[in-house]
C-alpha cells in the first residue's frame, strides 16, 4: 500500500516493497519528470548512473535487483507522464532532483574533477559561506 502511495501508480507486484525497489521507484519517477522537465542531459545520466549502481549494489537478491530495475525503467515513463499531464511542476522536480544528487554525492568524472576533489575544490556551485555573504552585499 505504502508503495503504491509513493509510487503513484507503480507499484511492486508483492504487497511489500524492499528498500530497493522502493529507491528504484521514487529515484525513476524522478529522473523521468527531470527529462521531461529539460533538465541537462548529463546530470540525468550521471545521476541514474550513481542511482543505478547504489540499486545494483544494495540489492539482496538477483529477483530483488532485476525487479527494482525493472521498477526503476517503468517509474520513469511514470514520472515524465506526471510533468506532462501538468501534475507536477518543473520547478519542484529541480528541487527533487538536485536533492538526489547531493544525497548520491557527486562522483568526480574527468581528471581535472578528481583532481580537485582530491585538492579540496569543493564542487561547481558551491560557496563557502564568507564568499556568499560578499555576493549578496
């Protein structure tokens, strides 16, 4: 039931979702209504990506595994249809979606990314807290 809720529609063929399944389908939903929302196609790669071994990674079973990601591609179409039927506002799915990549961490892609994370370079976008202050002034 529980799934169901959280899913809006797609819910798990058993009565009780796991963990996974249940990040499969609320990350899907997610990543589906991003694309719909014309989010950088890079960042929506990167993080399924990240989603997607965190699901590979966690699942307990090779049934649980297949299952989430078959929730995960089927979420998506969910997601996507939300945006389009006006259900959801693009606004809102920035926000869920930035908040994804932030709790799945951004992992450093090129060199230079490494680099500087290995330096300390915090990552594009984010002020220390003195340097926001100056901005705002």
């Amino acid at each position: 039931m529980l799934a169901c809720q959280l899913a809006g529609g797609v819910a798990p063929a058993h009565a009780e979702a796991s963990n996974v399944e249940l990040v499969a389908i609320m990350g899907g939903r997610i990543i589906g209504a991003a694309k719909a929302c014309s989010i950088n196609a890079e960042r929506i790669r990167k993080t399924a990506d990240r989603m997607l071994a965190v699901v590979n990674s966690r699942a307990t079973s090779e049934a649980e595994r297949k299952s989430a990601l078959g929730y995960f591609e089927t979420a998506q179409g969910a997601g996507a249809e939300q945006v389009r039927s006006e259900r959801s506002r693009c606004n809102d799915i920035h926000v869920d979606f930035s908040e994804i990549e932030v709790k799945l961490g951004r992992v450093a892609g090129t060199d230079a990314e490494r680099v500087a994370a290995r330096r300390g370079i915090p990552p594009l976008g984010a002020l220390k807290a003195e340097a926001a202050a100056t901005q705002r002034q």
